[in-house]
C-alpha cells in the first residue's frame, strides 16, 4: 500500500494500488523553515507524501517540530529536525551543514519562517523594524544564500511562501505587507539571476488561512475579522494549511517545469480588502 496525509496532516489515507499513485517528488530533499506548526508543517507533510526527504525547521518550538517528524515518520516518510534561527547567519549555515550530513544534497527549499507582528504605524519600534525584515528578508536571503551551495549544478527550487498582503497591504499591517512585498521583489529578481543555473523560484501569496499565527493576531473563529475574510473571499471560507501545501507541491514538481519567478496567490479568490 502507498500513503497520502489528509488535509489535517494527521491520517493517511490509503491507496489500495501502489500504481495508481506516483509519487511527483521521490527521493528529493527539502528544507521548510518554520515547520513546527501551521502552512510549514503541513507543507513538510505533503512533501513527505510526496517521497521527499523533509528537514523540519525550527526557531524554538521542539516539541511542535518533534511532532511534525513523528507524523511523518510514523507514515513511513523521512524527516529530521533542526534549530535555526533563519536571521542569524551561523545558525544558517549550521542548519544547512546539518541538512548535507544527513542527506548529502538538498533539491528544495521553501522559506516559510515568518515574524508576523502587526500595529498601527505609531507603535512600530525600531526593534519590530528589524524583527520583521531581519526573518522575513534577511532570514530568506540567508538560506537562499545556503541552498544554492548544496543545489550544486544540478539546481534546485525555491518557494517563497509570501502573503496575499504583499499585492493588498492590510490596516495595521504596513511593516508585515512592506516585508513579505520585498520578498517578492526578490523572487522576481532572483528568477532572472538564477534560471541560467536551472534554478526555479516562486512566492506563493495565501489568503485568509486558519493558523495559530492568524489566531494570535485576533482571528479566531467567529471574530469579527474572520467574518470580514470570509464575506471578500468568492469560494466563502478561509483556507486551510494543506490549501497552501498542495499549491507548494506543484510547485516543486516538474509539472511546474516552465514556471518561476511567479507570485501565485492562493487565496480562495480573495483580492483586496
């Protein structure tokens, strides 16, 4: 029998033929940052599926990361652990030495750690500033940076995961939108400079998604925000973490071949607020 999570990442659901199933991403190696919890941990989930090799990625939540190994492992896929902090260089280049011992290539990297702070303009502090560009910018520059070294010639890809607030900056989210719009610019820029080393790079921009970020800046379910989300998106629901992880897994496969330096938004046709 072969295996595929569920939406919730917790279940497999079985397949009686192995040969109605083929996995699109066998033995390739990814590295998900931030993947403790929420659109990280569910995209290392599916990529397990898939036949990849995951690296869970991890600020300071072992016990979510731990987790996140154990539902994959359980479920015959491969997956380590390792803590970094993607806005410190040395933890970088820590994370992705690991990442070689362990596998000895990497073939995928997804930029998924986020700070996710939001406040008017008045109470932005210096220290927000740089928190914010610091993992949403630098943090990203840092492991693309990294990737590319154990991408070797054969290239690789790389997704950003961005937010459909970098196209439709949100109120009281200026500092947020500001950085995930650079990442973006980045991803476009980068396209240019790195398809000559058959490296492919996209930002995927969710909508309104049901994680615990999303409820600790007041979005809980019933709030008066989540019913504003809901009422702007045409399809009437928010997104769950496997919308997005689905979206990533096309993305890394070669049925995306033709695709890079792509914003896609995957927001259930959210546009504007």
């Amino acid at each position: 029998m072969s295996s595929l999570f569920n939406d919730s990442g917790q279940k497999p659901v079985y397949y009686s033929n192995a040969s109605l199933y083929m996995k699109k991403l066998e033995n390739k190696v990814a590295v998900v940052t931030g993947a403790s919890k929420g659109i990280g941990a569910s995209i290392a989930k599916h990529f397990a599926a898939e036949g990849v090799k995951v690296v869970i990625n991890y600020a300071s939540s072992k016990e979510g990361a731990d987790k996140v190994v154990k539902a994959i492992t359980d479920n015959g896929g491969t997956a380590i652990a390792v803590q970094a902090d993607v806005s410190n260089e040395a933890d970088v280049i820590r994370l992705f030495k690991e990442t070689e011992n362990a596998f000895g290539t990497l073939d995928i990297l997804v930029n998924n750690a986020v700070s996710q702070g939001y406040a008017p303009i008045e109470q932005i502090s210096i220290e927000d500033f740089h928190q914010s560009f610091n993992v949403n910018v630098l943090g990203s520059i840092l492991t693309i940076q990294s990737a590319l070294k154990l991408f070797g010639n054969k290239g690789g890809n790389i997704i950003n995961i961005s937010s459909g607030a970098s196209k439709y900056p949100l109120q009281n989210a200026s500092l947020y939108s500001a950085t995930k719009a650079a990442l973006d610019a980045f991803t476009i820029a980068l396209s240019k400079e790195l398809g000559v080393k058959n490296v492919r790079i996209n930002s995927i921009l969710p909508g309104a998604t049901e994680t615990e970020g999303a409820t600790s800046a007041g979005v809980t379910a019933g709030s008066e925000y989540e019913k504003m989300f809901v009422e702007k998106t045409p399809l009437g629901r928010r997104g769950q973490p496997a919308d997005i992880a689905k979206a990533v897994v096309f993305l890394a496969s070669d049925d995306a071949a033709w695709i890079t330096g792509e914003q896609i938004s995957v927001s259930g046709g959210m546009y504007g607020f």
